[in-house]
C-alpha cells in the first residue's frame, strides 16, 4: 500500500518555538469543496525564499517540523501542509491524481494569495513527497529550485527492489505508479538530490539515478550514515550549508 495517512497531529510549531499561522486551502473535489490545512511559518522577511514542503506516506505536518525549524534557521519561510485523507485536511484516502492536484493548490496559495513571485519557491520533498515535488516542478519551470530528499526512482523499482513478484502482474495492477525517473530530465530548475547512505527504505542508488537522468544545474548529496527519515539531524550544520549554498550558487540570493 502506496498511502499510509496519518491523523493525528502530536506535534504543533510551537514545540520548536516557531512562529505561525494556521492555513486552510479550499480544493474542489467533484461537486465537494474539501479543505487543506497546515501551517504558514514566516521566515526573516517578506522577500525570503519560501518553502514549499511535501511530506512522506506515513506521516503528517507535525512530523515534519525539525525540517522547517532547520529551513527556518535559515531565515526561509516556510508552507507545511497536508494532502487531503492526512491530519486534519479533509477527503477520503488518497491517490497519486489528487496528491498532484493538492500540490497544485498549495502552489497557487503561495503565488495567488500571499502574492510570492514562483522565483522565490522552494520546492522540497521527502520520500513520497519528493516524488510529488518533481511533478509539480515539471509544471513550474519559473520555481527557484528543487530539493529532493531520501525519494525513490518509481513505486514499480521499488516493488522489484523489495519483493519477490515476478511472476505476478504487476503492472496490471499498480494504480499509483509515481514514475520521477521518467519526469526528471523535464526539469527546467536547478536540483539538489540528498540520501542518507544508511537508508534501508529507499536505497540511495535511487537518488543517484534520479541525478544521473536530471538536466544540469543538478547536485547529489549523501550524508553519510544517515538513514530515511534523519538526514538532516546527522548531517547536521554541513547540511544546512550544501543546502544553503546550493540555493545561493544556483537560484537565490542569500
């Protein structure tokens, strides 16, 4: 199973001191209009880079906040929020089309309604959510850049890396396929792929991969013993740097 949604929120920005607000997105669903919420940290100033942070599949925005605090360090803002059938957005499980289109309105939050010019937006995905940063990345050329984080290549790559199928129809089956190896050398923004070298989740060869398909600008960063889910905590402040410096050389003044 592709989604694991989790409800219930245990953590909130203001166990990391964070300043925020509370943010609710209206998406139309058939004839429904469901509800995305999350939260708006405010970076340093008004013309801060802004990021824009998918989570993975099991997991919700307060799992998510020792990430943005790292972000926040910085000086960026920073937009968390919830795919519908997660935490407390509304909608019913969900599925590759609609996590698509939860990004797009997310997308459109920041640059309809809080007015951020695309070149300003960060796009960052962890795991599953890298897989939908890339999505949303081959339709926003204009975004500052691209961070991709302990992701995968393709759900198929990821079944034949971790089961035994080959004699079951896979293919016929698979309904959420989120193929990033075949979107990757679309991308029209600079790219920072990151993987622990101890991820037994996603193995970091994915994230070479997706390196090795991507249009140049483009950088690969591994951090050595990191697993899936602490990258950032064992990289540490050489992290926040090749981060920091990545964005700066490639798209944003800093």
């Amino acid at each position: 199973m592709i989604f694991l949604p989790s409800a219930q929120i245990q953590t909130t920005p203001e166990a990391f001191n964070l300043p925020y607000e509370k943010v609710w997105i209206a998406i139309r669903s058939g004839s429904r209009v469901e509800q995305l919420y999350g939260w708006w940290i405010p970076g340093n100033s008004p013309d801060a880079p802004v990021v824009l942070h998918f989570h993975g599949n099991a997991v919700n925005i307060g799992a998510n906040l020792d990430q943005a605090d790292r972000f926040h360090q910085l000086g960026w803002s920073v937009l968390l929020m919830d795919y519908r059938g997660y935490g407390q957005s509304e909608g019913n499980f969900p599925q590759e089309k609609q996590v698509y289109q939860d990004a797009e309105a997310m997308w459109n939050y920041l640059t309809r309604d809080r007015h951020i010019p695309p070149e300003q937006i960060i796009l960052y995905g962890h795991s599953l959510g890298g897989a939908i940063a890339i999505e949303l990345a081959t339709h926003h050329p204009n975004a500052a850049g691209l961070i991709v984080e302990s992701s995968f290549t393709s759900i198929r790559q990821m079944i034949d890396r971790t089961m035994n199928l080959d004699l079951f129809p896979v293919d016929l089956l698979l309904t959420q396929r989120f193929n990033s190896i075949n979107k990757v050398a679309a991308l029209q923004v600079p790219v920072l792929f990151i993987h622990g070298t101890a991820d037994q989740r996603t193995l970091p060869d994915m994230s070479a991969a997706l390196y090795e398909a991507a249009p140049q600008p483009k950088q690969l960063y591994l951090v050595p013993a990191a697993g899936h889910n602490d990258v950032g905590a064992v990289g540490g402040a050489a992290y926040l740097t090749v981060v920091q410096n990545f964005l700066r050389l490639t798209c944003c003044q800093l």
